[in-house]
C-alpha cells in the first residue's frame, strides 16, 4: 500500500514545490509603451482619457488654466484644442500672459473682427512686448479672431516687474505700483520653494536679490489674477467662462496662479492642464504624490535648440549684463566674463534678450562682434557659436 501512495505523494509534493518556486521567480518588468502625441493623462487615473472624458472635465471647469513652453509649437497646438473644446458651451474669456494690460485696446480690436492677426501685432507692439514668433501663436488669435472670443492681456508691464526684481517693492513710484493688482501675496513658502529652483539658473545669490526675484514673479502671478477676475465680472453671475494661456511655471503643481485666481473668484471650478513630452508621460506613470497639472497631454515632439551663446543674462536700461558664463561655451571660449555688459551686437544695440537672436538669426553660425563694457573699458569681442553637432 505504501508502495503505491508514495510516488503519488511524491509527485504531489514536486509539484507544490514547483508551484512555490513559480511565485518566488522575480518577474520580468515591462515598460509601459510611451503615450502617442494629443493622449490626455487624468492621473491617478492609469488609462487615458477619450474625448468624450477630456471634454466633460473641461465643461465642468469654469476656469481652465493651459500652460506652455512658449517657444515649442506643439503646446501652442495642445491650447488651441482646448479652446475650440472649450468653445462648444460658447465664447470664452481667453486670457493671456504674452502682453500686458495696456495692449488691451488691440485685444477688443481682434475680438471684434476688426483687424487681423498682423494687425493686432502691430497695434499690440508684439515684436517688442513679447517677441517670440508670431507664428506660434497666430492660429489661436485667428480663432479668437473668428469665434468672438474675448481676448484679454493679463500680465504686468515688463518694466514694471524688472523694477521689482531690480530694487523691490519699495522702489517702485506710485504710478508703476497702480499698475499692479492691488493685493500681492508674499507669504507663499511652498511657491517660493519652487521659484528658488530657478536661482542658481539665473544667478541670483544674494539673499536680497532672491527676495526681489520672487516678489517679480507673484507681481506678473498675482497681476494676471486680478485682471482675469476682472473680466469675469460680475462673477459668477456673469456665467463667463476663461481660459489662461501661460508658461508652465505660473501653475506647476497648483502653484502661482490657481490659487490667486481662486482668492479672487470664490467657489470657482479651475482646472489645470500641461503640455507633457511622451518621455515625461512615460515617466510619471511610474511616480506617486503630485503630478504637475490635473490633466496633462502629450505633446509633439519639442523642436531642436537654436543656437547657444552660453550666458545667463540680467536686462539692465543700457544693455545686457552678464550674470554667468556657463562651462564650455562659445561665450566661454570668445573671453566673455560674468559682469560683462553687451551693449550691441554688430553695431545693434541690446535691449533685450531676443536682441541677441535678432541680430545673428541671418548668420547664427558666422562670427559677430558683441561691444562690451568692462568695469571703466569697453570693447569688442568676437563671438562664433557652434553650429548643431559641433564642438570646438
């Protein structure tokens, strides 16, 4: 009897041993596929959202916030389906951070269909109040243009902001304060914690100067908060709806403007949206805790880098001056120095950042001749960049 039960017991026994061994395999991990270009991710949801999800969250909102890189056309892309989705429970309230409140004017022309696109960049002084490519954006003002959206201009004036992050607060005159919204909240650790992130990039070390730095922020956050409200009056019994178009810093992670936005506008529904690269997307299926936005869809892929200088710059009212001269740069390499000030370039002169890229975008790769002052001197300095996949 024995003989006949112990090979079945055995056979028994090498099969639960197989079966536990099986469970305490390590299994293989496989990466989930990257997300394709316009998937709409609702974390913590894991699956993607259709476009009947993407569009019961936005009618739900009252105010949608949509950020962007403001030189990559595919977040551009990504906020003109929002706003054409947006547009099915009618015209939309479409605030802007790419011009200050004094170009209003030029923002009730364009939504009045009184003048074109080119037209508005004109009477707006596009080119010198904001001057990215006025391609990127012209299919979202022809579409406000069109549909008789409300196009608002929000942000602060620039010489305005670059006085708070010069000398403070304080420093400004009553006439350049007015031009701010009334109440501006300093007493943000969690946003400060974040815009200090941004210190070392822009030079910024003295512990004065990161003050004045984060107070020029929540003047640009809290001022485009105020003017958005504005023109929802009388909220909420104006039924309005709007929409913000900002760089991805004035809302990551429900910082900056949602809740200045929400001080202003009580009980208001918000709704964050950001651009995302089908790598970021990749990636953050992976984290927990906080994602940057409440909906975040992936972009086309961003375009290939300009040409580099290699310089960190502060605006200054007679040039350029040079906060940082990163490692192995073609400005590195030309002699240029931290504390440098570009007056011009080729004999123009510098009273911007982009004054820079206008200057050499007809020659990017050509030497040109940067005058600098330096302490009590001032001279010339030929500088070459390198052209893509070149280095000397």
């Amino acid at each position: 009897m024995m003989k006949q039960l112990y090979p079945l017991a055995l056979i028994m026994l090498l099969g639960l041993a197989l079966a536990a061994g099986c469970a305490t395999m390590p299994q293989k991990h496989t990466e989930p596929a990257a997300p394709p270009a316009g998937a709409v991710l609702a974390p913590p949801l894991s699956q993607p959202l259709d476009q009947a999800g993407l569009q019961k969250r936005l009618d739900a909102a009252q105010v949608v916030l949509v950020g962007e890189r403001h030189s990559h056309p595919g977040h551009h892309d990504i906020q003109l389906r929002v706003l054409k989705l947006m547009a099915a429970q009618g015209p939309v309230v479409v605030g802007i951070e790419w011009l200050d409140h004094s170009a209003q004017p030029a923002c009730d022309r364009l939504s009045a269909g009184k003048i074109s696109v080119e037209q508005f960049a004109q009477e707006a002084d596009w080119k010198n109040r904001w001057g990215f490519d006025l391609k990127l954006y012209a299919p979202i003002l022809e579409e406000v243009r069109l549909k008789g959206h409300r196009l608002v201009a929000l942000n602060a004036p620039t010489k305005v902001v670059r006085q708070v992050a010069r000398g403070g607060l304080k420093s400004l005159t009553p006439e350049q304060r007015a031009k701010l919204a009334p109440a501006l909240d300093l007493d943000d650790p969690a946003y400060r914690a974040q815009i200090a992130r941004q210190f070392a990039v822009h030079g910024v070390s003295d512990k004065k100067a990161q003050a004045n730095f984060f107070a020029a922020q929540v003047a640009r956050d809290d001022t485009m908060a105020s003017n958005l409200a504005r023109a929802l009056e009388p909220w909420p019994d104006s039924g309005k709806r709007g929409l913000v178009l900002a760089g991805g810093g004035h809302l990551s992670h429900g910082l900056g403007l949602p809740p200045r936005i929400a001080r202003r506008l009580p009980g208001v529904k918000l709704l964050t949206v950001m651009p995302v690269s089908a790598h970021a997307a990749q990636a953050m299926a992976h984290l927990k805790g906080a994602r940057p936005a409440d909906l975040l869809i992936v972009s086309t892929p961003a375009p290939p880098r300009g040409p580099r200088l290699g310089i960190i710059i502060k605006v200054e009212d007679s040039g350029l001056r040079i906060r940082r001269v990163l490692p192995d740069t073609p400005a590195q390499r030309a002699g240029l120095k931290a504390g440098d000030l570009l007056i011009s370039v080729d004999q123009k002169p510098l009273k911007s950042p982009k004054g820079i890229h206008d200057a050499i975008k007809s020659a990017p790769y050509e030497p040109h001749t940067y005058h600098l002052r330096r302490g009590e001197r001032e001279f010339d300095i030929q500088v070459t960049i390198d052209p893509p996949g070149e280095k000397k």
